[in-house]
C-alpha cells in the first residue's frame, strides 16, 4: 500500500443508502469477543440510536476478556420474536466468515446481511456492495467511525471513547501499528482525544484490577512453553479447567514475543471438543500467520490470527503448529 494513498477507501453507496432507509438494525460480531469487536457494535449503534433507529445489539458471548466484562449487559444472546418479525437489517462487525457470528446470526440469517471488518480471509457470505472490509484498518472501529462520517453523524464522546478502546486493543496500545497505518489512524485518534477522552485513563481502566492468581497461572503457561527452530517458534499451551478469571492469551503473546530471537508464537488452548490454537507473529519476521490459520479452517491478519480444531487433544494440535511451520524456518 502507498503512503500517499488513504487507509479508507470509499464506502459503497448502496450501504450506506440501505442504512439511511431502513428502521430496525440487528448488529452482531464474532463469538469470544475481543474489544475491538464489542466496542464497533456498540459504536455503530450509538451512530444509528442518533439517526434516529431501531437497534438492538447481539452476542453468543462468552464475554472471558476482563476488559470487555462490563458490556455484556449491552448484548442479548437470544433475538426476541417480536424484533425479528421487524425483519432488521443485520450489520455484522470484525467477522467476514459466516460461521463466527454464532446462533444469534443463525437467528437471522434470512435477513439482509451487512459486513464491516477488516479481516480478509474467509468464504464471503455477502453482497459485496453491502461490505466495507478494510483488511490493512489496525482496527474495525476505525472503519465504524468511517461509516459515521459518512452518515454525517456528529462524533461524540460516548462514540469517540469505544473507537478508541478497540483500536487500542486490537494495535496492542499502538504496538501492531505499521508505518503505513499510523498516519490515518493518528488522525482519528486527534479527533477521538478532542471529544476530552484520556488515552492515559483508558490505560489504567483496561489494566488495571488484575488478581495474582491469575497471573500466577499465567507465569505457569508461560514457564512450560517451549522453542522450536533454534527459538524461532515458542508454542504455549492453555489446557481446560483452569482456575482463571481473565482469558490470559493477550499477556502470553505479549510476553513471548519479547523473548530474543523470537519470530512467532502458537498458544494452543484445550477445549471441550478439540482445541484453538492463536497465532502471533513478529512485523519483520516475514511469516504470514493469517495462512496458516486459514489453512486450518481459521483466518485473521498477517501478525495475529486463529483457528479452531475439534476432535484432536493438545500433542496433535503441536504437531500440526511445527508441520505448518517447519517449511518457514
């Protein structure tokens, strides 16, 4: 991507036609959700609530991130019949595959589809002049306050202060921002920070009141990951039933990708039916860890990525990560 070019192209029109005549709105993003996926939907609905719409916000959960906790009272998990029978519109956020979404989409799923995203792997499920996917967007927030600007809907704090949260959780407090990113999305965020939102609060509010238990569990991952490929790959392993209050994958990718020499890292996470497995790579390693994902049934971005695999348990899942990897290294 050049530099003179703009990080958000236009969007279609006949999205944004569609979203200025309808009434009821249905917005929803992927399960397990991250900031960036709570805070667009919530976003976005602030956005229409100011139009003047119709809007009721859906989640199949679980809501295991600490940081995400307190807005899963926002989110119903089930769509009451009443606000179906309005035949809503769907607005799908960070989430391009029809999978992700969960029951609550499966709910709707005859209904017209909007996708917003700016993940680019996965089988499109949508009209393509309903879609606005921005894979090189560091966030889908960003992409929301796209659409608001183009609604022409006035930024206001309320709004400015989600964008913000899943931008900066998805870059990892600008951590995953890259030369080409960084001069749209600093923009935004002056305009984001003129509405008298802290990022320096944001912070302290995201991080802050972890337990020591938790990290306790944590170090423990951390302790028993191993190095492949004279340390290039590090794979963790989560396995189930631990005593954990907080999903602890964002501060194991973190701390691992600090380790010397280090170019990607798998956390391996045992589930009830098989495993998930999360990739992380670093910016200069060259490794495209969103094919590797995608390759097994996942997807995701360059850097990070994901993919779910049942039927297995975690020595089989290992095998997989060093086979995928091997030919890289």
């Amino acid at each position: 991507m050049e530099r003179n070019k703009s990080l958000f192209p236009k969007i279609s029109p006949e999205l944004i036609k569609l979203i200025r005549a309808e009434e009821h709105f249905a917005l929803m993003s992927h399960k397990n959700p991250d900031g960036d996926a709570v805070c667009s939907v919530l976003a976005l609905q602030l956005v229409l609530e100011k139009m003047g719409k119709d809007v009721m916000a859906f989640s199949d959960g679980p809501f295991a991130r600490r940081e995400i906790k307190k807005y899963e009272r926002c989110f119903l998990n089930a769509v009451p019949e009443s606000f179906k029978k309005k035949n809503p519109v769907v607005i799908i956020l960070d989430c391009s595959t029809e999978d992700r979404p969960g029951e609550v989409y499966r709910m709707l799923k005859e209904s017209t589809a909007i996708v917003i995203d700016h993940h680019s792997s996965g089988i499109p499920f949508y009209r393509q002049e309903l879609s606005y996917i921005i894979p090189e967007s560091p966030s889908t927030t960003l992409l929301v306050d796209e659409i608001r600007k183009e609604l022409k809907v006035p930024l206001d704090r309320n709004m400015a202060e989600l964008m913000m949260i899943g931008f900066l959780t998805d870059t990892g407090f600008f951590h995953f921002l890259n030369e080409y990113q960084a001069p749209d999305s600093f923009e935004k965020i002056k305009h984001f920070t003129e509405t008298g939102i802290s990022p320096y609060e944001i912070y302290d509010e995201l991080n802050d009141g972890r337990k020591l238990e938790d990290l306790k569990i944590i170090a423990d991952i951390i302790k028993e990951s191993t190095t492949h490929f004279s340390g290039s790959l590090i794979i963790a392993v989560e396995k189930k039933n631990l005593n954990i209050t907080e999903k602890p994958g964002d501060t194991i990718y973190r701390s691992l990708l600090e380790v010397e020499n280090v170019k990607a890292i798998a956390l391996i996470k045992e589930t009830d039916d098989g495993v998930e497995i999360g990739f992380r790579a670093k910016n200069k390693a060259g490794i495209d860890v969103g094919q590797i994902a995608q390759a097994l049934g996942g997807g995701g971005h360059r850097l990070a990525s994901g993919a779910s695999i049942t039927g297995i348990g975690i020595q089989q899942a290992k095998e997989i990560v060093l086979s995928n990897f091997e030919p890289l290294f």
